[in-house]
C-alpha cells in the first residue's frame, strides 16, 4: 500500500520525534525520499504544465529567467543525485502576480519528469503512458 507523501514524511517526523523525547534512535530508511514521490499521469496535469512541457522539449524560450536552473534538491524528496542532474522550469499559475508554485523539474534520464504544485513540498513523477 502506497501513502501519500506528505503522510509518510509526517510519520517519519512523528517517529523521529518520538525517538528524541523517550531517548531512543531512529532509522531513516534509505529510499525514504524515493517514497516521498508519488505519481501523476500526463492527462491530469494541469494545462499551463504542458505548456511547460512543451517549451522543455524545444529549448525555450522560457518566461522566467529562473527557468532551466539547477535543482539543488535542498528538500531531499527527490532520489538524491549530483550536483546539476534536475534541473526546475516555472509551471505558469493563472492570475498569480509571482512565479506561483507549480515547478516541472527534470532529471537526465528521458522523461524523468517531476511535477509539484507546492513548491517542493511534495512531486510527482508524470507518467507519459496513461
């Protein structure tokens, strides 16, 4: 059974917690950002994120200056890889005065594309098959 993101990163928070006021240690799994990411099929995506997409797959141009950083991955939810692998592009928010919070970050891999619409909190990997 798969929980939501955010519910597994509350129970390793609870956990952790938990381990510091009795005394005890905890363990961190490994893969615990691995099963932070959940999924989300392509035709769910919001339209602004196909346009996002899109712009990905043609070089740009992009609206932001931001666009095509390098992702630091500073929140650890995503699988941990090098310096410069995911890169973030702005997922445009209608009506939002500021870049909003929706972000598709890449990876190297083909189609390791991730969508969040919390800004970092939570990603999804997009599912091009469904």
């Amino acid at each position: 059974m798969r929980f939501p993101p955010r519910i597994t990163r509350i129970g390793a928070l609870v956990a952790f917690t938990s381990a510091l006021l009795i005394g005890g240690t905890t363990v961190v799994p490994a893969n615990a950002a691995a099963t932070a990411v959940g999924s989300i099929c392509y035709s769910k995506l919001p339209s602004q994120a196909y346009d996002t997409l899109d712009l990905i797959a043609s070089g740009g141009p992009f609206p932001y200056s931001q666009d095509g950083v390098v992702f630091q991955n500073r929140e650890g939810v995503l699988p941990s890889q090098s310096t410069g692998y995911y890169h973030e592009y702005t997922v445009i928010t209608p009506g939002s005065s500021t870049r909003g919070a929706k972000r598709i970050v890449t990876g190297k891999k083909t189609q390791e594309d991730y969508y969040t619409s919390d800004h970092y909190v939570t990603f999804k990997l997009i599912n091009f098959g469904c």
